[in-house]
C-alpha cells in the first residue's frame, strides 16, 4: 500500500503549523520524521489521520483521496500507536489489546474466536504475554507502549503510524520495538514513525524526513538528511556523526552530541 502526500498545509484555526509537505512511502518501507518539539510532527500525523482538517494538499492512500472515506475504511487502513494513553477503566491488557479489531467487528458485535486469535499472537509476538491478565492502567508507561503497539498490530493496517513508539522505553525495549518495527516493513507494511533520536534514523529507516521551525521540510535517505549541519540547524546542539565499523565490513553510523559549542 502506497501513502502519497501532496502538497500538504494544516494547523488549528488560522494558524498554520507544517506547509508544502509533499512525501511517498510504499510498502515495506519506514520513514522516520526527526524534529524538534514543536515543528509539526504530531500535526502532521493529525492530519493523516483526519483529525485535523487540511488548509491544502491531499492524502492518498493507493491512488485514492483519503478525505472521502469513512472512518472504518480508514481505520482498516491506518494504525496509529500515540505518544502516550490512559484509559479511564480498569480494562486487562487483553482487552485493550483486542480492542484494535474495533474496525473489523459490527456495531453491536463482539470479538470472535479469529479476533482473540490475533490479538493473542500479537501479546506473544512483542513479548508481552506476562502482562496479559494485568489490568492496563497498573502497569509501567514503557508497558503500556507495548500494549499500544500490540492493539494497532491487531488492527491489521497497511499502513502503521507511530508517534514516538520508544518513548518511554528502556534502553532495551527501545531496540526491541525498532527490531519490531524492521520486521513489519519486512512483511510488507508501510511505517511512519517519529523520533528525538537521530541514531533511530540510522537503525531502521528507508528513509528520513527532518521537520524545523518556519515550515522547513527536507526528506531523503539517512545518509544525506541526518547530517551535523543540518542536526546543529534543528536542534541547535553540535553533534558529530561517527561510523563504527563492527564485522564482517559491517558498519552503524551514530550521532555524538558535544557537551561543549
């Protein structure tokens, strides 16, 4: 499944937040979005998933305006794992989890046997099956961005978007999630995901879109947009990008913030 955007512009009210967005993802591949706080990254995913209305632009999705479809078509299409989310009742992580096949199931229908089934899997594919039977809201943040992660797996998307998926996460979890993540676009999925880490560009992106401050916009691969001019420009921090060579000629590029200007 192909996600093109055109030309985009949103905001709230009369204020316009990102412009001029124009971007391409296909299937199998991830495109990381880096920025600092307050470029539009979180808008930018509002608008893809038509909570926010577009000044301009168009999202298509195959070839088709996303803009007239209904939520269920959209919901079958797009998944979305947010920063962070806390549910008013005391549901298990089971059944938050199973909650993802919202989309597949009638209005008055509940969860058949095939639903339960995937949602299952999903639990054990994350390797969160020891939090199964705990309820959602006594558990760590990091979990419960696990749990997040699981139910939008269990949406069966084409198309995954998720806004900061490591926030929160130990060191550990942090390379799970992005081993996760390399995995899905293998099978096929197309993913969107943003970071406030540069070396997350690196490690799993196809490619990579840097948002700044006063509608600058730039997508390419890692090599040529996660550069030290163009972090130094966004963060206002200097940083030297450093290429460790591991084995087998195998090298890893990393981003090494300097304490000193």
């Amino acid at each position: 499944m192909i996600l093109n955007i055109k030309n985009l512009s949103c905001g709230y009210g009369a204020k316009t937040i990102v412009s001029g967005i124009s971007l391409t993802v296909k299937s199998g591949e991830v495109l990381c979005i880096l920025g600092p706080n307050g470029a539009g990254k979180t808008t930018l995913f509002k608008a893809i998933l038509r909570f926010l209305k577009l000044k301009s632009g168009e999202i298509r999705i195959d070839n088709e305006n996303i803009s007239n479809w209904n939520r269920k078509k959209l919901a079958k299409a797009i998944g979305y794992v947010p920063q962070a989310h806390t549910t008013p009742f005391p549901f298990t992580v089971r059944d938050v989890v199973v909650m993802g096949r919202t989309a597949h199931i009638g209005t008055m229908g509940s969860p058949s046997r095939k639903d339960i089934e995937i949602s299952e899997n999903n639990i054990e594919m994350l390797g969160i099956s020891y939090l199964k039977d705990k309820i959602y809201t006594e558990i760590s943040g990091g979990e419960r961005q696990m749990v997040l992660i699981a139910r939008a797996l269990t949406q069966e998307p084409d198309i995954l978007i998720m806004d900061e998926p490591t926030s929160n996460l130990d060191f550990g979890n942090q390379i799970r999630v992005l081993r996760q993540i390399s995995k899905l676009a293998k099978k096929g999925l197309t993913i969107i995901m943003t970071s406030h880490f540069p070396d997350h560009a690196f490690l799993c992106s196809t490619q990579v879109a840097l948002l700044q401050k006063g509608n600058k916009f730039s997508v390419g691969n890692a090599d040529d947009i996660v550069t030290e001019k163009n972090l130094k420009e966004a963060y206002g921090v200097n940083v030297k990008i450093i290429t460790a060579s591991l084995y087998n000629g195998y090298e890893i590029k990393t981003c090494l913030p300097l304490m000193e200007d």
